[in-house]
C-alpha cells in the first residue's frame, strides 16, 4: 500500500488518526505499532512476517551487544555476524546478481520489502552506536519495533538515530493543530508525487524512446532535467507523505530534502538532497576511514569511496558508484576554488548542469549508455531536431512550473505575505488550495488507481 493511494488517503490514515486518539495516551505506542504491522500486512502477510522477524533480530543483537560491550572480541562477533545479516538483506533485494536471496528466504515471486535500504541501514547505525557506548539498547521492543517498522517512516526514512526518533516520540500530540499541519505537508507530497513527478516521468520516457544512434543536444537536455526533477519530486514527495502523516500522529519528521536542484554550489546539492542519508554515509564510512587516513591522498580516497558507496546505493550498479566518484570529484575540486568568487553568478546553472549529468549516471541501465547519453548532452548528436521542438512546446510551461516548484521561493513569497497585511489572505488560501490539489490528485488517481511508480526501489 502506498501513500499515494485511495485506499491510503481515505480509508487507513483516517481510520488510524481516529484509533490512536481514541485509546488512553499509555497506549499509544503499541496502537501506532499495530497499525504499523497492518499497514505492512496490506502489501503482503510475508513482509509482515519478514518486517517482525528482521526486527526482533536487532532487537535482540542490540541488547547482546550492548550486555557483552566489556568483553571487547565477543561483541564485536555479534556486532559483525549482525551486521553482515543487515547489509546482505539489501544486497538480497536490490542487487540483481543476488537473486538466489529471495529463493533461500522463500520469499514469493516479486516480493520487494520496500524501504529495505533505509530500515536496514538505520538498524545497522544503531548497532554501532549501541557497541561504542552513544545509545543505550532499548528494551521496550514495541518502541524499537516502531523505529524500524513505524509506516510514514517505512518508505522514504528520514534515515534518523535512534536517540533523535525517541524523543520524536515523546513529543506530546497537539490534536487538531497536528493534523491540520500534518495534511497540508501530505497534501504537498501528494501533489508533488502525482502531479509532478508523473507527469515528468511521461516526458523522460518519451526522451528515451526516440533514443537511437544519435539524440539531439537539446532533446538530450530535456530528457535529463525531466528524470532529475521527476526523481527530485518522486522521492521529496514520498518524504513529505510520511512526515506529513507522522505529523498527524504529533511525530515531527525533519527534511529529508531541503530545496537541492537549484543549489548555487554542487556541494549545497548533495548536502539537501536526501540529508539524513547523506550524513549516515559521512557518520558511518567517510569519517571513520578519514581519522585513520595518515596523508592527504588517503583521506581524499576515503571521501571519494564515501560517495561512490552513497551513489552505488542509490542504484546498486557500476553507473551509480561511477556517479558517486564523479559527484564526489566535483565536490573536492570545488572547495579547492570555494575561495574565489568564480561561482556566485553562475552557480545556480553550473549546479543544475552537474546535477543533471550525476542523473545521467542514475537513469542509464549501463555505462556505457550513459557515457552515450553524457556525449549527447555535449552535442556529439547535433543540436536539435524536430522532436525537440515538439518537447518544447508540449512541455515547456509544465518545466517551469515543477523548476519554480523545486525552489524555495513560493515558500518565501508566502513567507513575506503572511508576515504583512496579507496574514489573513494567506491564512485563508493555504487551506483553499490544499482542498483544491487534493481534489485534482484524487481524480488523477480514480482515474489510474494508484500512482506507485518508483524509479528508484530504495
């Protein structure tokens, strides 16, 4: 079941909101996680079954290892044996040589536990912080259980630690105000995920088919700016999804995507693009294998194996471990120039430009496709055709609306209003709109069903 469902939208968030209000606050807890198992249940009783069985594993190694954190060898055994467990589980899943995994589990044919990558990672950073002393194991195995399996977090993170979900957790529900705020975020995500980033999934795959010998430079162009943005407005729009509905419930979500696209320097891009994944692959791998860098060379590795880990898994292919050196590269060769003053007209553009070939590196199904598809953006297929034309006029206002949507800059306009005299017009669009874009993504999905369409299965 996704978020961006009717039977989502309509039937389990209400019916969910209004049972967990209902009980006495001391349950709460265990409401939120019975729905979570419900909600798992809904896309198949085996990753029900695989969710309560992953997770009672960590539990279980959490409170071992922090039990056997003195005697140093044996934790480390279990801390290890665990975290092999964690990470072979995503590979299982997302990698395509390891589909031998999926037979060894017996799991059903196209079984995918979606958000694999994020709960497993998350279980895998709280292993190590548990075994180096900065978290305590939880033994309330219903809270711990909420952390991995809690449904608006299940999807698209954030990708938090676990001492940062607790106190999430005992953040006290505002009722009303919480789910007023909380639709408007969900409605927003909605709107991104099915107005959007639909929309400009039809103009990338239209690109694609007219790929040939040769594509047109400014075809090429288009195709790369619709799959950037596509995928910008697919993953932020499931990220505000569930943190609109966590904020329903009175659980604050941070960001997870802070207004990348149009950054003015690419190391701005990364950075507010997927944040917390970002900083676990920084807290778990790049300043570990830094601080035992002795020279230069080696911590410039480690910060070049960092990002090329980070975009391999993205994809779990050589094209995103390829993009991650070459996101990683740029990165480095920008803080050495971050002196001048080179940038701060032109930053805008040249982010876009380098953003748009790193999703060349995502959307290709090989490198040597996208070394192709990178030539066609350097022109090595002439400049434009008549198809290109044709993406012009069709699509041209639908890519400055989602470019103006992609920035910050209607959150400031806003912003502005409500701090003038025009608080109460604000105060009285917001809603207006809201009821208005929910209305426009329902018809869009009665008239398709549901809009699941994920490009990437992270």
């Amino acid at each position: 079941m996704a978020y961006s469902s009717l039977l989502f939208i309509y039937l389990f968030l209400p019916v969910s909101l209004a049972v967990f209000y209902a009980v006495p606050k001391k349950h709460r807890e265990t409401v939120l996680f019975v729905l979570s198992m419900l909600f798992c249940a809904a896309g198949s009783v085996y990753l029900l079954i695989f969710m309560l069985i992953f997770t009672l594993l960590n539990y279980i190694m959490c409170r071992i290892t922090e039990f056997l954190r003195e005697k140093k060898s044996i934790s480390e055994v279990a801390l290890a044996s665990t975290i092999v467990i964690d990470i072979t589980v995503i590979f299982g899943f997302r990698a395509p040589y390891m589909t031998w995994f999926a037979g060894m589990i017996r799991a059903p044919e196209g079984f995918f536990p979606i958000g694999v990558s994020l709960f497993a990672l998350s279980a895998v950073g709280t292993l190590i912080d548990v075994y180096k002393g900065k978290e305590r194991a939880e033994k309330n195995i219903i809270r711990f259980g909420l952390y991995i399996m809690f449904f608006p977090r299940i999807i698209m993170g954030p990708l938090l630690r676990y001492s940062t979900f607790r106190k999430m957790m005992k953040a006290e529900p505002k009722g009303l105000e919480d789910m007023g705020a909380g639709l408007l975020i969900f409605i927003k995500g909605l709107a991104k995920k099915v107005l959007a980033a639909d929309t400009l999934y039809t103009l990338y795959i239209a690109v694609k088919s007219t790929e040939g010998h040769k594509m047109p430079l400014v075809t090429a162009w288009i195709g790369a700016a619709a799959y950037l943005l596509c995928l910008y407005f697919e993953l932020s729009g499931f990220a505000d999804m569930g943190a609109g509905a966590a904020r329903c419930f009175g659980i604050r979500f941070p960001k997870c995507f802070n207004y990348p696209v149009f950054s003015s320097r690419v190391r701005l891009f990364a950075e507010r693009w997927n944040t917390h994944a970002v900083m676990w692959f920084k807290r778990f791998i790049e300043k570990p294998l830094v601080a035992q860098g002795r020279s230069r060379a080696a911590k410039v590795g480690a910060f070049l194996l960092a990002w090329s880990l980070l975009g391999f898994w993205y994809v779990f292919d050589l094209n995103g471990f390829i993009g991650g050196i070459f996101l990683g590269t740029v990165i480095l060769a920008e803080n050495r120039f971050r002196s001048r003053n080179t940038l701060r007209g032109t930053g805008v553009i040249y982010t876009f430009a380098v953003s748009a070939v790193f999703s060349a590196f995502m959307s290709c199904d090989s490198l040597s496709a996208s070394v192709r598809y990178i030539g066609f953006m350097l022109g090595t297929g002439g400049f434009a055709d008549s198809q290109s034309w044709y993406f012009i006029r069709s699509y041209a206002v639908v890519l400055i609306i989602c470019a103006f949507a992609a920035t910050n800059l209607g959150r400031r306009l806003l912003g502005l209003m409500a701090r003038n005299k025009y608080t109460k017009a604000v105060f009285a669009v917001v809603p207006a709109v809201a009821a208005a874009l929910l209305i426009i993504c329902t018809a869009f999905l009665a008239d398709g069903g549901v809009s699941e369409m994920l490009l990437l299965r992270l």
